[in-house]
C-alpha cells in the first residue's frame, strides 16, 4: 500500500512576468506546511516533484523542519502543470484583454471555459492535447504509487486534479472544478496500490489560518 501526499506548491507570482516562482507569500505558506507535517510526525519514504521552480521551491521551503534533502527529490516531468498560457494564447489568438488578465474573477472563469474546451477537443493547435496530459498524469501516478509505503509529492493544482478526478472515477470536466478550488500549498491524500487507489483528503489547510 501507498500513500500519496498531494502538496499543491506556494502562491506563485500572478500577473508578474514570471509566474514560476513563489510570491513572499507562497515562500511563507511552503515553511508553513513544512512545520505542520512536521508537527504530525510526517516522515515520507521518497519525494517526488515537478520539473517546475515553483514545485522546487515550494519544497525547499517545507524542507527544513521536515530533514528533508530537496536534492534526493526525484523530478517527474509528468507532474508538471498544462501550459495555461499556451492555451489561452491558442483559444484568444487576439489576446486578452487587460481587464481579463488583470481581474482575477473574471481571468478564472475564462481558465474554466477554455480548459473545458480544450478536454472537448475544440481549440486548434493547442501545445498538449489533453489525452496526453492526461496520458503522461497518469503515468506519473502509476509510478509514484508503485514505491510503496509513504510518498511526499508537490505539483500543481491541474496536474493533482486530473488524478484526483480520475480516482473518483469523474467525468473530466470536474478536474478544473476541483482545480478551481484547490488553494495554495494544500494537501490532499491518495491511498492504495497499483491496481485501485482512494481519495483519502481533499484540500487540507490547517496551517494556512485563512490564507489562500
């Protein structure tokens, strides 16, 4: 058996020009979380992470009252977030509009519609077709939960959502509703083995204290 800890990474930097690294606040909420899987006795058997710098550095901020070494982390592309801009760039080759990129309502129910549109195969030349996604998710899934005992793993909030949905055996269009609801550096649980695995948490936020 295998327990899989779905660590969603630290906000990251919106509507900045790089949006792969942690905000101030994203480095606070990864020392946050560190402390409080501490303060449970949390002791994973091997990390996996994304190829991403927010994963890295959401994991090196949760890394020292864990005794963690980030270096012995092992790097899954497979965890790695769909390419958002890519998709937008895709579905609005004219571009956003400066309220929709900057009004964050509004810039997440357009993320909805289109992501939605893109798992129905109605975006032309997207940069991943969401079979492969899903494919390359999945696979990541299948490896991680194959080590066996208790697995630490940080990605993000698509990538933890499709694996969540497709345990609860949901058609693909509740990835982005969980999605939507995921906040940053939560953790949410998956245990079971190669064969068949169960939703044991959902979004768990005890040492956030409001934050999102």
């Amino acid at each position: 058996m295998s327990e899989l800890v779905l660590a969603r990474h630290g906000q990251a930097s919106f509507g900045s020009d790089d949006y792969d690294r942690l905000s101030p606040l994203g480095h606070e909420q990864a020392r946050r979380l560190g402390d409080e899987l501490a303060a449970s006795g949390f002791s994973p058997d091997c990390i996996f992470i994304g190829a991403q710098r927010r994963h890295r550095e959401t994991l090196e901020g949760m890394a020292p009252t864990l005794k963690l070494d980030p270096a012995q982390a092992t790097v899954l592309e497979g965890l790695n977030e769909f390419d958002v801009t890519g998709l937008l760039n895709a579905r609005f080759p004219d571009g956003l509009t400066h309220e929709e990129r900057n009004d964050r309502g509004l810039y997440f129910r357009l993320m909805r519609e289109m992501v939605i549109a893109w798992q129905n195969d109605e975006i032309d030349g997207p940069p991943e077709l969401f079979s492969a996604f899903t494919e390359r998710v999945l696979s990541a899934r299948s490896t991680m939960i194959s080590k066996g005992g208790t697995v630490l793993v940080v990605s993000s909030g698509g990538a933890i959502s499709r694996m969540l949905a497709d345990v609860m055996q949901a058609p693909p269009v509740q990835m982005i509703l969980l999605q939507l609801q995921l906040k940053n550096c939560v953790v949410s649980r998956l245990v079971g083995r190669d064969d068949i695995q169960y939703l044991h948490s959902f979004n768990e936020t005890p040492h956030l204290q409001g934050q999102v």
